[in-house]
C-alpha cells in the first residue's frame, strides 16, 4: 500500500500493489493517480541503448552538405559548434554545444548507467544521485529545437545553394522520436523503489 495525493482534487488515498499495465483512478474526479507500466526497465533500457547508437551517428556524421559555384562543405554538429566560437560567436557556441551534445549525452548516459545497474538488485546507493543527474539533463536537452533550427537554415541556404541533408540530420530526427519515447516508457518510481529496498536491507544488517 502507498499513500497519495490525487494530483487534481488532493484527495488522500491508498493505493494497492497494481498489476503490470494497471492504472488507479481517483475515485472522486476520475484523475489517474498511478499506473504501473507493463515493463518498466526492459523497455525504456531498449530505447536508451537505440538512442546512444542514434546520438553517435548524429555526432560523427555530416548533418548537411553544402555546393555553390563548384565548391562542396559539409559539417557535423560538434564542428559547427566549433566554427562559430571561432568565428566570435561564443555565446551562440556554448549555448549550441550544452543543448545539442552535451546535455543530450549527459542524459542518455546516466539513464543508461540507471538501468544497468538497477538490472540486478540490490541497487547500488549512487543510483540517486544518478538519476538526479539524469532529470537535470532533460529540460536542457533539445534536440527538436535544434533540428526545426536547422531546417530553417536549409530552406533560407538552399535559395543561394544546392544543400543535401546528410545521414547525421536523419539521426538528429530519429533522436528526437527516441527521447519522446524515453521518456514516456521510463517511470523513476520504479528506480526509486528499488533503491529505497537496497537503502532499507543496508540498515536493516
Ligand atoms: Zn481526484
């Protein structure tokens, strides 16, 4: 049994142990108040593992290429980063970089650290701390920011140059349906229990 507070009208109330795919309504304004995912480690694990091959190949891949008047360029993420700090634009740079590759990173890799290492309980203690780092990350991670960025970009260069979108853009939009689907297949309550478990068998011996 746990005890919650409807999100909508704050009605206190116990919830029993769900089965998997369950949802518990609150009975006095229906509002769902808790739902046990049918597979809440295995699924999200899948898709973060997806999204880390996904990240490398939006990184190391050209994310455009670029001919005009018989001369070619093309560029990948972090090096577009790069050329605009050498270029004076530091600001635009860092703040490019933060939200484009590293928190975009950060966050798949400690969601990655997360699920491996809840896999096999008792989990360890820095888990916390672990998926703390993992929501602190999210907010700045965005990639679908980036990519509608980019898009304008194509369409004002491709009056001036022929521009061909290379492999790392597909990547960019095949990262961008990931994350959503992260974080939708991914419940922190489930992590959170097991560390409170393995918090509770350490003071218990
Ligand atoms: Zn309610």
């Amino acid at each position: 049994m746990e005890t919650v507070a409807c999100p909508d009208c704050d009605l206190l109330q116990n919830i029993p142990e769900l089965a998997p795919g369950g949802k518990a309504r609150c009975p006095r304004c229906g509002h769902t108040v808790a739902t046990r995912p049918r597979d809440p480690l295995d699924r999200p694990l899948a898709l973060t593992v997806a999204a880390a091959i996904v990240f490398i190949i939006a990184n190391t891949t050209p994310l455009m290429g670029l001919s005009a008047v018989g001369r070619h360029a093309s560029t990948t993420l972090g090096n577009g980063a790069y050329e605009m700090w050498v270029q004076g634009q530091e600001v635009t740079a860092a703040v490019v970089a933060f939200c484009a590759v590293i928190a975009p990173g950060g966050y798949i890799l400690f969601l990655l650290t997360v699920l491996l290492a809840v896999r096999r309980p008792p989990a360890p203690r820095w888990v916390g701390a672990m998926l703390r780092g993992a929501h602190s990350m999210q907010p700045w991670s965005m990639n679908e920011v980036m990519l509608l960025g980019i898009l304008v970009a194509l369409i004002k260069i491709a009056e001036l140059a022929t521009v061909e979108p290379g492999i790392g853009m597909y990547a960019v939009g095949g990262l961008v349906v990931l994350f959503a689907a992260m974080m939708v297949t991914f419940d922190p309550r489930e992590v959170w229990k097991r560390v409170e478990w393995a918090h509770r068998e350490a003071a218990g011996r």
